[in-house]
C-alpha cells in the first residue's frame, strides 16, 4: 500500500469512528426519549428534546465559526478521546475568517493547547475531565477565545502550557487572562480581526 493509500485509510477508519459513536449517541437518545414515553413521562421527554435540540444548535453554531479545520477538530474531538471532553460555544456572530492570524496558525495553537491540557488532565476522577472552549465576538475588532478546565492543572504542567500561551504573541494576538493552579485553570486570548 502506498503512502497517499495509508493516510486515506487513517482517515476513512478515523470517520468511521466518528460517524459510529455518533450513531450510538443518537440511538442512545432515542431510547431515552422511547422509555420516557412510554412511562407517560411526557413533562420529562419534552425536557430532554429540548437538551437535545439546544446541543444540536451548539454544534451548527461551531461548524459555521468560519474555520473548517478548527470546526472539524472541535466536532469530533470528544468522538475520539474519552481523557478529555470538550464543551464548546461559539457566539453566531463569530468568523474565523475575518482574524489576522492564519487559519492553519490559529488550527495549530487550539489544538496543540487542548492536546497539552488532555494530557497533563487528572486521571483520577469518575468523569472524564471538561473543558470549555468559548468563541465570542469582541465587537467587530476582534475575537476572544477562552479555554476553561474547572479541575485545574498540576504544575507539572506548566511548562507545556507556557511554551504555547508564549506563541500567542507571533500570531498577533494577546493573553487577556492566564490563571494556572490546582483548583482552575484558565486562559482567554485575544484575537484581532483584519481591518
């Protein structure tokens, strides 16, 4: 098998993997949403739609932030990793396109700090560790990207964590907020839009 053969296969196993626990959510929905009905629990079911329909809202709002490198990763992150879960909001007002940085630049610092945070995570917990990834316009000048881990971090962790908040200044953007310790980790950038 060639090389373009290999990474077409990686890819097509990787959807696969996708689109199956995406399915396995969705079945897993439905027979909520059967049971609850069928125990005349209607107040219940009308509740967990509406859960439902507000979680499929979220993910429209992330697939059109303009990115679709970046969309991609944050849609099927959490298919693909059970260390970390991630939570994301996009504000409808946000386009990715419109950044000074580059869109491969920006694809890289997200994704190369959510990777850093899973694996420096807690591991001894019940649930997967969370965290908030939220994309909210700053008017028409600039967009604020936070990351929100309420566990918090080790120290341990932040040597990793420094050497990629310090690349945020190379992409022409800057820290507003850098919080690291035991009990909350936090930190929120800010990214301006061309002119």
């Amino acid at each position: 098998m060639n090389e373009q053969q290999k990474v077409f296969t990686r890819q097509a196993d990787l959807l696969l993997t996708v689109l199956n626990q995406q399915r396995h959510d969705w079945l897993n929905h439905v027979q909520v949403l059967l049971c609850l009905l069928q125990l005349g629990r209607v107040e219940e079911g009308t509740a967990y739609l509406r859960r439902i329909t507000e979680k499929t809202h979220l993910e429209s709002g992330i697939a059109r932030i303009n990115s679709p490198l970046l969309s991609v990763f944050l849609l099927t992150f959490n298919a693909l990793h059970s260390k970390l879960q991630l939570e994301v909001e996009a504000d409808h007002k946000v386009n990715l396109a419109r950044l000074q940085v580059d869109a491969n630049d920006l694809f890289h610092f997200v994704s190369d700090l959510v990777f850093t945070v899973m694996k420096h995570v807690r591991e001894d917990q019940a649930e997967p560790a969370s965290l908030l990834v939220s994309f909210q316009a700053a008017e028409e000048t600039a967009v604020q990207l936070r990351f929100d881990l309420a566990d918090g971090l080790p120290q341990s962790a932040k040597p990793d964590i420094r050497q990629i908040i310090g690349r945020v200044n190379g992409l022409g953007a800057s820290v507003m907020t850098s919080i690291h310790s035991e009990a909350e980790w936090v930190a929120e950038f800010l990214f301006p839009c061309q002119t």
